[in-house]
C-alpha cells in the first residue's frame, strides 16, 4: 500500500541550517497552506504544546541505514550500536520527524512555536495538539544513552 500526502504547511525561520546540537530557545512559525479554512486552527490556542510531524527534507535516501548503528555520528557510541527505530534522525525508511514544539500564540494561519527541532523550510504533513491523556501511560523507561548524547539537544547546560 502507498500512501500519497501533502504538506499542510511550512516551518518558516527559526533554525536557518542543519546542526545535531542545540535546538531549544529557538522561535519559529508553521505556516499552514493558505487554503485552510481560519476554522482550522479554532480551539488549538488552548493548547500549550503540539504534535507535529514533519520530514526531513533536506536528507536523500542515500542518508538512510537501516542496520545498527552508534548515536550522533561521531559522539559516544552505544555499546553494541542501536537499529534504525531506537533513533529519531533522518536515516530512517521515510525519513519523518515528530516533534512536540509549545505553542505561542496564533495569527491567522501562523503558529508562532518554540522548541520545534525543524529548519526553515521544512514541509510540515500534520499536527494537532498534545493531549496528556493519550501521552504515555505508565513508566516511562529508556537506556541512558539518549540523556547522554542528547544532553545539550534543548539548553546549553548539562541535564
């Protein structure tokens, strides 16, 4: 089966350049298409955070490795590497990213977010907002090296 979609909209500013270090701090807009409705976004303003989903656009499908493999080119490895699912890069089958941005406020058809780990540019497919309620249940579990690799991912200090 083949899934045909298209973007909804458009991450406009924010990160001008790829970059595996620091994303967070960072203000940036979702320009959805100007074919929506403004009824389209009613309600989204009560939300503190979105789920977006959005692909990495600039990657090729040369870029992807489906084997096992270390963290962060170059950073410390994990012992016995990890396969292409325990990572949220670009070197995946349809190289698609979900990111949980907070959402500032809304102007027309702009969401005016921060934290969003996407370069201007970037072709958004979908969002909606963060519901707690279907956020993860239970404990939360994961191997320590994603703290390690990632610790300066949203601030410039240390976890």
């Amino acid at each position: 089966m083949t899934l045909k979609i298209e973007p909804v909209g458009t991450v406009v500013g924010g990160h001008q350049q790829l970059g595996d270090t620091y994303w967070g701090g960072v203000e940036s807009v979702i320009r959805l298409n100007p074919g929506f409705p403004a009824e389209a976004v009613r309600g989204l303003d009560e939300f503190s955070h979105l789920v977006v989903t959005w692909h990495f656009s600039l990657a090729s499908a040369s870029d992807v490795i489906l084997g096992a493999r270390g963290p962060r080119d170059g950073q410390r490895r994990h012992p016995s590497g990890a396969g292409t699912f325990a990572h949220r890069d670009h070197r995946r089958p349809n190289q698609l990213a979900t990111s949980f941005p907070r959402l500032l406020r809304i102007d027309g058809l702009d969401l005016h977010v921060t934290d969003l780990d996407a370069i201007d540019g970037t072709p958004v497919y979908d969002l909606g907002p963060y519901f707690t309620v279907t956020g993860p249940q239970g404990v939360v579990r994961e191997p320590a090296w994603p703290a390690e690799t990632l610790r300066d991912y949203w601030a410039l200090w240390t976890v």
